[in-house]
C-alpha cells in the first residue's frame, strides 16, 4: 500500500498530467466525486444543501505546496470571502488550510501572519453569527514531516492571542502522543488522522495494526479530555469504521454526550457510513474542497483506496 501511495503522490506532482486534466477535464466525474465546487458562492451553496441534509463541512480551498506569493494571497483572500459568506447563513465557520498554502515555504512570520489574519476574520464573523452553537475554527491541516514543529508553533501562536485555532496530528507519528498532552494544556481543538504522508520508519509507524492501535488509544484520551473543564473539543478525522464504532461505544460508556465530539471525513468518501452515522445522531462533518487546482488533491484519494482510480477511468475515457 505505501508504495501505490507514494506512486499516487508522484502523480500528483506531474505538472503535465495535473495541466491536462485541470484544463480539459475541469467538470470530470473525477472531479465531481471529490471536489464540492469550482468558486465561492458555488461551495457556500453546496456547504447549504449538505446542511440540510444534516452534514456540517470544514472549506478547503485546493492547492499544495504552494510556491506563488500571489497564489498564496488569493487562497487567503477566497477564504475570506468564504468566512464573511458563510456569516449571512445558519453554516460554521470552519475553515482547513495546509501551513504551505499560507506561506511557510515563504516564511515563518508571512505564514503566521496570514493564519492570523483568517482566524481573526473567523472570531470578528462569529461574533455576529446568527448560530451560538456553531464550531468556528480555522483548523491548520498537518503536512509532511519537515514542517511539523513549525506548524505545531503555528497553533500555539494562535492560541496565546486567543483565536480559533484548531490543529491536525497524525496517529501514525511516535511524537503525537507528546504533542497532545502539550496541547491538552490549554483550551484548544484537535483533529486527530492517520497520516497521509510516507515518512521513514525512524519517526512513524509503518505497520496499519500499530497506528490503529495508537489512533484509538490517542482518540480515548481525547475523549477523556473533553470531559476535563478545559475546553478541549475532539475531531476525528477517520473513514474507518471499526475506530469510528469504538470510539462511540467508549464515549457512551463513560456518559460523553455525542455533541462533545465530532467526526470527520473527505467529502465523497463512504457516503453510506456518513449517514449510517447522522441517523445515529452524531456530529459528522466533510472536508469540502473547492478550487480549480483539483488533480493533487484527488489524485491523493485514489493513493488512499484503489477503488477509487474507476473514477479517474470514466473521466479520461468518458465514452
Ligand atoms: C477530514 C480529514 C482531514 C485530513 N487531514 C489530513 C492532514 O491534515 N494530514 C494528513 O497527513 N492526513 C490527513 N487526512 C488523511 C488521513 O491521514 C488518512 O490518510 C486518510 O483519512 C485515510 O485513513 P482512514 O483513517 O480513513 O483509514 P483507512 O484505514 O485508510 O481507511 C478506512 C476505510 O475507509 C476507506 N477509505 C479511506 N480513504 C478512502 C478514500 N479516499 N476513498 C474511498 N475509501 C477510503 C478505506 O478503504 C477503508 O475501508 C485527513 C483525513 C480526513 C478524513
């Protein structure tokens, strides 16, 4: 499997195929099953519908590793026009970036300086929403490896100027477990993944039983720490349901109301459990990424299932 994956994020990098299938296959199947919309009035529409249908959603505008100063100052400014839509409507402002969207391939302070800036943006437009109860984060994605800590100091520059920050941690790290009790200290929100990224076995495990294993265990004291008075709020970001099923049965036995947590999966990724899951009543949200820089981003799904490369078959060969 972490070779079919590192062969997927290979593709995901060559700019000939991402040039060909963004510009002649915009409207693909591909691109349907895993991307919400093309610009911002049409992701605030589509955020609306999976509402109604009782599915909250985190926006992701699409584009990795960027390199381009401008690029970077229009996601930021998309984002924005997103967060100042979304207070019009009854939606969360609940906003994913990655840190290299944001800049930290330009600099620490200009990432820093543009997370601050949404974030800000965030708790001025949730001041004046029209839902109390809504979650409003700007929750910071976790990239590879090299980036780590500095989007660990990221979060935590956040949360010292008291803003609505949350963060992702992959299970599959040996340092998460530490990372967390840091966290722990202070009010805060976490996501907690797998981990999408291929690191060397030095610093992660490799073997799908162990990160199960270490997802769990981290996922329970998340749970055991939102019941602390510290005002901790678990995400989990997990298609699998064996954890997912776990993770409920833990909560409900040591009475964690199911509005305590969330969980939460790509949009177009198992449609079915999502809603087994809102029938049963708990929070579930989608990653609804929107953009036109599409190819990296559902490229990396098909690394996560197999399964999911018939999509990219109807659109290369839609006959
Ligand atoms: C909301 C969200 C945010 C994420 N953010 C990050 C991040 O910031 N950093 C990071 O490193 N990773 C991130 N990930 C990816 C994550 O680390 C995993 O790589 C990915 O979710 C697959 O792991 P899984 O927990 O779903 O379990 P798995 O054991 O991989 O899968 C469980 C089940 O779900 C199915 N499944 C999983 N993915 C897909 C798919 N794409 N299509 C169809 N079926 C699928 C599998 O086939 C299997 O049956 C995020 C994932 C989610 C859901």
């Amino acid at each position: 499997m972490r070779l079919w994956q590192q062969a997927m994020i290979s593709l995901a990098l060559n700019h000939s195929i991402k040039n060909f299938i963004q510009n002649y296959r915009p409207a693909s199947v591909f691109a349907r099953r895993f991307v919400g919309a093309i610009n911002e009035f049409e992701i605030l529409q589509k955020a609306e519908d999976l509402r109604s249908k009782g599915t909250l959603v985190s926006f992701f505008h699409l584009g990795e590793y960027v390199k381009d100063k401008d690029k970077i100052l229009q996601t930021i400014e998309s984002l924005i026009k997103v967060i100042k839509g979304v207070k019009e409507t009854g939606l969360d402002n609940h906003i994913s970036i990655d840190p290299t969207q944001a800049g930290l391939l330009q600099g620490f302070s200009f990432c820093q300086n543009n997370l601050i800036k949404l974030a800000s943006c965030i708790q001025s437009a949730s001041g004046s929403s029209i839902r109390t109860s809504a979650r409003n984060y700007l929750m910071i994605d976790m990239e590879d490896a090299s980036v780590t800590q500095a989007t660990l100091d990221l979060y935590a520059t956040l949360i010292d100027r008291k803003l609505p920050a949350a963060l992702t941690l992959q299970a599959s790290l040996f340092r998460t477990e530490n990372d967390l009790e840091q966290i722990f200290r202070h009010p805060g929100a976490v996501r907690l993944v797998k981990g999408a990224f291929a690191e060397k076995s030095s610093i992660c495990h490799t073997d799908k039983e162990k990160i199960d294993h270490q997802y769990l265990s981290l996922g329970k004291k998340m749970l055991f720490q939102s019941t602390s008075g510290k005002r901790f709020y678990p995400i989990f970001g997990t298609h699998d349901h064996h954890i997912i099923y776990k993770l409920i049965a833990h909560a409900r036995k040591n009475n964690i109301s199911s509005d305590r947590y969330e969980f939460e999966m790509l949009f177009g990724v198992r449609p079915n459990l999502q809603a087994d899951l809102i029938r049963q009543k708990q929070i579930i949200r989608v990653y609804l990424p929107y953009g036109k820089d599409f190819w990296p981003y559902a490229v990396r799904r098909i690394g996560e299932n197999p399964k999911n490369i018939r999509f990219l078959a109807r659109s290369l060969f839609p006959e």
